[in-house]
C-alpha cells in the first residue's frame, strides 16, 4: 500500500471562518444552521450529527496553494471548534460507507483519472490512483452532492510533512 497524506482543510481556514463569519479569498457570507446532511465537516472529517450539531456553510477553493486556476464552491465545517483530521490518519473512516468520487490530477490542474466508488474499496481506489505515475494528487468528492471532501497526496519516504504556510495544505 502506498503511503499517502490525507489533507482537511487548515486550521487556520477553519478559525479565520468561525471568527469572521466570512469565506477566505472571497469575503463571501458563512451561514450556520444546523445539519440536515451527513457532510462532512472539512476539518475533522467526521460526518454531521443530523439535528443535532451546527454547521457552517462557506465558500473554498480545494486549489488553493497548489494551482494557479480557482475553482471554488460550497463546504462544511461544524461549527464549533474541532480538531484536524491527521494526515497520516488514512482514509476517514467516518466516509467509508459513503459513494465517493476520487479524481487524480496532475500539476497544472489537469484531470487524468477518476474513479467512482460506493460504499467499499476506498482505499482500493486511492492505491489504484496512487500507482499511476502521472497522478500527483487526488481530489475526494462525495458522489451524491458532488461537493470537495479532502486531497490525498503521496507521503514523502512514508512520513506525513508539517502543514505548509499561506493555507495551501
């Protein structure tokens, strides 16, 4: 199995979002209420408590840092402060029972695989994406809402690397 990082959304996304109650980059409104889906939360990576917990609505780009094209859209955190999901943590358990699409690009933002899974063979596809030599990283999306999860990249010598500055982790 190839060593890989699982990336959530920074810390610092995730405080500055919760403080100002605005998205990074755009300025755009958040919106809290609370969930009505599973989500999950871009952070911790663990899926809502349906009624029960509030969720923050905003405004990401998932390229952020790691390509010159924006391409944004709409994510959850909860609302309340929670920890990040470890990048050498696997795949989040908490979406292994969710249809995903795993879509592995190469540097300058150019798709060159995609695999759809149900509620199995997460890991599966991500090795499979992995072993592709023209695949720098992966883009996980939930298959039903079509919203950004998380990026999966590739560990270095098997070690997870500290978060990089300017939130392009």
């Amino acid at each position: 199995m190839s060593a890989y990082r699982v990336i959530a959304i920074p810390t610092e996304v995730a405080t500055a979002v919760r403080t100002s109650n605005q998205a990074p980059r755009y300025g755009h409104p958040a919106f809290t209420e609370t969930a009505s889906g599973y989500g999950p939360c871009r952070h911790c990576l663990r899926t809502f408590d349906v009624g029960n917990e509030d969720r923050t609505l905003f405004t990401y780009d998932p390229f952020s840092g790691i390509e010159a094209v924006p391409l944004p859209g709409p994510i959850f955190i909860h609302a309340e402060n929670c920890e990040r999901y470890p990048e050498n943590a696997g795949y989040p358990g908490d979406l292994l029972s969710h249809a995903a699409v795993l879509s592995g690009y190469a540097k300058g933002q150019r798709l060159v695989a995609q695999v759809h899974v149900d509620s199995s063979n997460h890991e599966a596809a991500v090795e499979q994406l992995l072993q592709r030599s023209d695949v720098d990283y992966i883009e996980v999306r939930d298959k039903v809402a079509g919203c950004y999860d998380f990026r999966i990249e590739r560990a270095a010598n098997g070690a997870t690397p500290s978060c990089k500055k300017e939130f392009k982790c």
